[in-house]
C-alpha cells in the first residue's frame, strides 16, 4: 500500500456475534479508507471476549481522524494513544472548533497520561476538563463558559460500546426489528420484569408521557404504576397535564366525554376553563392542596411525591404555571435526571420521547410504545439506538403492564 497517514487501533468483545468487526470494516470503506487486520484473537468459547489490531489508512490527517470518530463509537481505540487535545471555550456558549461531539456511550478521555471517565455520558455535548479538580464531564454548548477547557478532536479518546445481555432470559425482543407483530403478553411481561430489575437495583424510572395516555382512558393504569412505585418522575409537556385535570374536573378529554366518548355542547371549552383554574389556585400542587384537584395522574403524583418536569411548546395553551417554557431552562431540569435513571417508558409522544432519548445514556433501558412505528425509527435515527420499540395502543398496553406489576 502507498504511504499515508495511518493509526493502529484495537478492538474487544464479543466480536463475531454482535456485528461490530462488520461495522467497523463497513464504516472505514464507507470513508473511501483502507485497512489491514494485524491480529485477530478468536475467543475460545461464546463467553470469552475477542480482540483485533487494525491498522487504519486514511488519505490525509483530517481524513483520518474522520475515520477514527467514526469507528470509536464501536469501541476501537489506538494501540498507542496520546493526550486528548484541549482547546479553551472562545466565549459563553460557544465551543472552540473541531469540539469533540459526545456519544451517549460510556467514554473516557486521558489527559496528562491519566485516563478519566467522562461523567454523565450524554449526546451531542462537548466534554469539559477540570484540570484543578481532575475531572472530566459533559456540558451542554449553551452551559459553556469563557475559557472552560474543551476536549478537541478524537485523540486521548475511548469509547465502550454498550454489550447486549447474552442471556436469552432478557429481552427476547430487543434484537427483533420493530414490529407489530409481536407476542403482547411476552413482551409486557418483559418490560415488567425489567422495571422490578430496576427498582430492585435502586434506579430511577422515567416516564415520558403524552397526551394520548389521557384522550385513551389509560391515566388510571399509569397512575396505579406511579403508586407501586414504579414511577420516579414523569416528563411531558403541557397537554398531558391540561387534560388529565380537565378529566378530573369536567370529565372530558379534548370536550370528548372519558365516559361516553361523546363530545359534550362547549366541550372544546373545558381545557381552557381547567387551565385558568388551575392559573387562579398558584399550579397544580396547590390546586391539590386546596381540595379542587382530587383525582387524576397529575393528582397521584403530587399525593405520591413523585416529580414532573412539563416542557412547553409553542402551541401551548394557558399554559399551567407548572409548566417550563423556556427550553433550554427544561433540559436542565430534565437532565439530572436522565442521568440516574435505569429505565425509560416512553408513552405516545413524539417529540418528549426524542428529547429525553437525546439525554439518556446509552446504558439506560429505553422502552417506547406507540402506535406509529415511526417513532421508533425516528428515535434510533437520532442516536437512541438502544431504544427497544413496541407498537401498540398505549391504552391497552398500560392496563396490562399495571396488572402484571400488581400481580
């Protein structure tokens, strides 16, 4: 081969049955690059890791290093590596150029010979050292300050690919491409499963929530979650909580009666007419403490201290004083708390479940039920790769996930 710039890196694992050698090699001739396999140490059963040296051949120093980005989300690091490179922030809010754009992979960064875990893996962040205190942690472009020290480039780098459980036992159905038709029962057992798994270990389980969960009659099943415990703290916006409070107070949904399904004469009114009570008593905490909310999700929450972050959007109307509207203000709310969470339960909600997807990491089990299998696709699109994707009505599949978390 022609001289040009190369890196040797490495790779371990399970290399063979999870793909990543494949993706690895299909990522470098994606790139229009070159490779040769140094080594290529076969585990000598299915529970022993592999581990190859790859020499990596791009055409320019750039067009390397674009190459190594790429496949360091596989776990592919240099066999001999160097200091990470460290630019300081030009100004608030601005990276220097060439920032190391995160992965919400587990990721750790050396500086000064030493490795270090990046804290809070999150995506599409920038990493930020602390040279006094010896750190290394993520922070968001609009957190960033004058000076604050940036990792650039993709030296001194190293990324762990999350590894799926190989034990069968464990989401059967996290492999399978999402689907329709799959077994209801087996997969809402599964998840039930995972939340005892979860809670057991002391992690947090977000519940991102949208107004379908109201307009479907299923409040009273996520509610019965929120009161075994199985809800940390629910993520929505201001629909799910207008609704459900106009539920509680007028007994509709968007004007349609939750009994008859029926729209009621001046229905369309009622969110507005729940809004503007809810505005008059100071939010829905009060309203709950004064006696006029006394039923509902948002009344189990607040009865069962459980948090709720409400981002605004919009078209919002009102909105609830509840409710964060400024965006930037409700991922930091958010944040916290996708960083403990163990699990994510993602009900009918487009855009609240891409947010959130964005801020998990990638070791978080991510469930989403819908029942356009799009979002799904769009969530994986957008870097949530673990999201295991269930299409079903979110009503009946809350109805069955509560009884068999009660059972």
């Amino acid at each position: 081969m022609p001289h040009r710039p190369y890196e040797d890196v490495r790779v371990t694992g399970h290399l063979i049955d999870s793909g990543i050698m494949s993706k690895i090699m299909d990522a470098i001739v994606a790139f229009d690059a070159e490779f040769e396999t140094l080594s290529f140490e076969v585990g000598r059963t299915n529970e022993d890791a592999s581990v190859a040296e790859i020499r990596v051949l791009g055409k320019d120093e750039h067009h390397l290093d674009e190459i190594l980005g790429a496949i360091q989300m596989f776990g592919a690091e240099p066999i001999d590596p160097e200091d990470a490179h460290l630019k300081p922030a030009p100004a608030d809010g601005v990276f220097p150029d060439g920032f190391y754009a995160t992965t919400n992979l587990d990721t750790a960064v050396r500086v000064n010979g030493r490795w270090m875990a990046v804290v809070n893996p999150e995506m599409d962040l920038g990493i930020i050292i602390d040279s006094e205190a010896g750190d290394a942690g993520t922070v968001p472009m609009a957190d960033v300050k004058e000076g604050d020290l940036i990792v650039v480039g993709h030296s001194g780098l190293r990324v762990r690919p999350v590894e799926r459980p190989r034990d069968a036992q464990a989401f059967e159905f996290m492999n399978s491409a999402v689907s329709s038709e799959k077994p209801k029962a087996q997969v809402v057992a599964d998840v039930a499963h995972m939340m005892r798994e979860v809670r057991a270990a002391g992690k947090d389980v977000i519940a991102v929530v949208g107004p379908a969960v109201i307009h479907t009659g299923a409040s009273p099943h996520l509610a019965r979650l929120v009161r075994l415990g199985y809800v940390s703290v629910l993520f929505g916006g201001n629909a799910v909580a207008v609704h459900d409070i106009e539920s509680a107070l007028y007994g509709t949904s968007l004007g349609v009666s939750m009994k008859s399904g029926v729209p009621l004469p001046s229905g369309h009114e009622h969110h507005l007419r729940a809004i503007n009570t809810i505005r008059g008593l100071g939010g829905i905490k009060p309203a709950v403490e004064q006696g006029v909310l006394t039923e509902g999700l948002m009344h189990t929450l607040v009865t069962n201290d459980v948090p709720f972050v409400l981002a605004g959007s919009i078209r919002d109307d009102g909105p609830l004083p509840d409710v964060i509207t400024d965006a930037i203000a409700a991922q930091r709310a958010m944040r916290p708390y996708c960083q403990e969470a163990g699990a994510c339960i993602m009900l009918s909600t487009m855009l609240h479940a891409i947010a959130t997807g964005n801020m998990l990491p990638a070791s978080c089990t991510t469930v989403c039920v819908d029942i356009n299998p799009a979002v799904v696709t769009k969530l994986s699109d957008r870097g949530s790769f673990q999201t295991i994707g269930i299409v079903t009505d979110v009503g009946l599949f809350l109805e069955q996930l509560a009884n068999e978390l009660e059972g």
